[in-house]
C-alpha cells in the first residue's frame, strides 16, 4: 500500500477540474472567495500571484476561468473579492507562516462581521 502523497496538482489536473469550479463559481456567485495558498491564487488570478506577497489582502479582481474553444484560461468580465490566505498545511513545512496566517484569519473574520 502506498503511503498518502501531498503534492500540488499537475496543470493537467487543474485545466481538467477547472470546468467544474467554473461552473460553481458561476452557479454561486460566492461574494467572497478564500484561496488557499499559491495553487488556489494562481488558478484564479494567474501563474504570477504568490501568497506570499498578497496574503491577508482584500482584491477586487476578474478571475480566470477555462475556454475550451481557446484551449487556456482567459478573464472573466466580472469582477469577484478575492482574499488570499496561506494553506493550512504550509505551516508544517514552514512554521514562520503561523503568524501571519493567524492575522489573515483574524482579518478575514473582520471582513466577514463587516459583510464583505
């Protein structure tokens, strides 16, 4: 039996599951999405977002959103409030991370009473 792998996903895994958070964002229209760590951010807002340097801020910002017709990811004309944040598992590989994890969930439990 082989043992529990934690990896991120392979782009292949990503464009084949993207249809699917596509279509539930859309079906949703969440008025907040919460990404966690780089693969979430980078998803939604491009290859280029790094948590580290946008955890805990509030954005206004299109998403990305899979054309099959183009064969890539391509921006939504909608705008959506995305709040990234450091995965929960960062902090076993990188234990510095805590704190500041901490103070986006304190921030995004602000942002919530606050109705964002």
């Amino acid at each position: 039996m082989q043992g529990k792998v934690n990896r991120a996903p392979t782009k292949k895994e990503i464009i084949a599951h993207a249809p699917i958070l596509d279509t539930e964002i859309q079906d949703i229209q969440p008025p907040l999405i919460v990404t966690l760590g780089n693969v979430g951010l980078q998803r939604l807002i491009g290859a280029k977002a790094k948590v580290t340097e946008l955890h805990g801020v509030l954005m206004e910002t299109p998403i990305l959103y899979w054309d099959e017709e183009r064969g890539s990811f391509k921006k939504t004309a909608e705008v959506y409030y995305i709040f990234p944040t450091f995965h929960p598992a960062s902090v076993f590989y990188n234990p510095s991370v805590r704190t500041m994890k901490d103070a986006d969930w304190q921030k995004l439990k602000g942002l919530l009473v606050e109705g964002r």
